[in-house]
C-alpha cells in the first residue's frame, strides 16, 4: 500500500511538472493579441513598447486595417524592462513639466543615438556617455536620473519605441535660455517643443 501511495505521489508530481513545463514553453514561444473594437497597430504597437514597423511584418501586413477579435504576433522587444525603465527615469528627470510631445521626443533622441554609428549602442551607454569629462545627460550627473520614473514618462518611453525608425533623427535637444555650449546652436533644428529645442 505505501508503494502505491509513493507512485500515485510520483506520477502527480511529474504530470504537474509537465502541464508547468508545457504551459511556460507556450506561453514564452508566443505572445498575441485579441484586437479589440477600436484599436489600431499604432496603440497595440505603444501598449507594447515595440516598432509599428516590426509589429506589421511580424504579422505579415501593409494594411492597417485590423478586425475586432482578430489576434495579432506580438513579437518580444528588443529593449529590455531594466532599459525601458532607465529611459523612463532620464525622460522623467530631463523633461518634468515639459508637455507630453516634449517626452516622447527625449525618448526618441535616445533611440536615435543608439541606432547612430556616432554613438555607443546600447541604451545603458548612452545614457551614461561621458565625452570631454562631462556626462552627455545632466540628470545622471546630479542623480536626479536616479528618482522613479512617472506614469506619462513610462508610456512616452512606449510611444517612441513605437515610432522607432521615423521621424526627423533627432540627436540632440537643449533649452536655448540654459544652454551654455555655442557648439549645440550650431546643429540643425528639427523641432521645439514646450522649452526644448530637438537638433541633428
């Protein structure tokens, strides 16, 4: 009788470890989405922090039309949660009280500079780059960079992420009433935004 209570035992424990093994293996292999009434690739692409680009030709599309009910490859992103959250906390720290478009576009100029050969390429360096003794990024000098990251700077985080790969290749940004170096007027503006001037 003890025999057989230790192989029922046996036999459980291994079919729970499989049901475990089978379900985490689906579950990493492929993430979807159930489109839902109303949503577009562009606010499937933010909620998941990855390129509209890559989210279309993971699903095989170049129409941006979708179906409620519909379900969409979500492919995994290539920025990791520790790199989204960095982000998050320089977006935060360089552009508190500046409107939403203004975080967004901090967002993206760090995406631009990992993706320029003029830059190093990855997240991590660049936010913390130091050319000429001086950090590139005043936040992670005087370490606001290390307070939390808020709700809006999360999601503007996403937003470019999202965008990633369009727009005008913003490297730079600075408030022209701080600005101390002459050399950042010298770049070409693409955008201001609120107190920010975007440059390349």
């Amino acid at each position: 009788m003890k025999k057989l209570k230790k192989l029922v035992i046996a036999a459980g424990l291994i079919l729970s470890m499989s049901a475990f093994t089978a379900n985490h293996y689906t579950e990493a292999a492929t993430t979807t989405h159930k489109v839902q009434s109303g949503e577009t690739y562009w606010k499937i692409a933010v909620k998941y922090g990855i390129p509209v680009k890559t989210l279309m030709k993971s699903n095989n599309t170049n129409s941006s039309y979708l179906l409620a009910g519909q379900n969409l490859i979500i492919p995994s992103s290539t920025i990791s949660a520790a790199d989204k959250d960095l982000m998050a906390r320089l977006v935060r720290a360089e552009a508190v009280g500046e409107p939403y478009a203004g975080k967004v576009a901090v967002a993206t100029v760090i995406l631009n500079r990992v993706s320029s050969p003029n830059f190093p390429n990855s997240i991590r360096s660049v936010i913390y780059q130091i050319s000429n003794g001086h950090y590139a990024f005043t936040p992670v000098q005087n370490g606001q960079i290390n307070q939390p990251a808020d709700a809006a700077s999360k999601r503007a985080v996403n937003e470019a992420l999202a965008f990633r790969g369009q727009g005008s290749g913003s490297l730079f940004f600075y408030n022209p009433k701080t600005a101390v170096s002459q050399w950042i007027f010298s770049r070409e503006v693409t955008v201001t935004i609120g107190n920010h001037r975007f440059a390349k």
